[in-house]
C-alpha cells in the first residue's frame, strides 16, 4: 500500500506570497505621515511636562479649524482646498 505525501493545504490551492497588510500601495502610503512625523513627535510630547496643556491646545486648534468651515460657507469663500486642509487636520484624532 502507497502512503501519500502530506498535503500543506486541504483545498488543495498552492501556498500564495506574503503580502503586506495593505492590500494597495495607497493603503501604504496611509500610514507613511504616521510614521515620519507622528512616531518622533509623539516621542517628543512623551518627554514634555505640561501635557495637559498642550492636549487644550490641540483640541481649541481642531475647533477653529473645524469652525472654519461652516464660517467659509457663510461668507461665501469655501473652496475644496479648505475642505481638503480641514479633513487632513481634524481626521487624526
């Protein structure tokens, strides 16, 4: 009686190449900002004493910048440029 070889995989289907988690080149240059200016700066505010502080300081900036646009729309001056400024800004929470 012949004994088969061992199968790596039940279906049967070839083993496929490793990836990188982000299925696209655009789903990896996500995470590029991150890690060239979030990674330092946060090493950076872990060294500060007045965290607190700087967290107020933060949060009253998203809120102008937030503000801004509801008051561009008012005044007739909202353009995708502002948006696109805005979303960038208040998007990392």
């Amino acid at each position: 009686m012949r004994k088969e070889p061992i199968r790596r995989f039940r279906d049967g289907y070839p083993p496929r190449r490793w990836q990188w988690p982000s299925c696209s080149r655009r789903g990896g240059a996500q995470f590029l900002p991150f890690l060239i200016v979030g990674l330092p700066t946060g090493a950076i505010v872990a060294r500060l004493r007045h965290k607190r502080r700087l967290l107020v300081v933060a949060d009253v900036a998203r809120a102008v910048t937030l503000a801004s646009v509801p008051a561009a729309y008012a005044v007739d001056a909202l353009s995708f440029e502002q948006l696109y400024a805005v979303a960038s800004s208040a998007s990392h929470t």
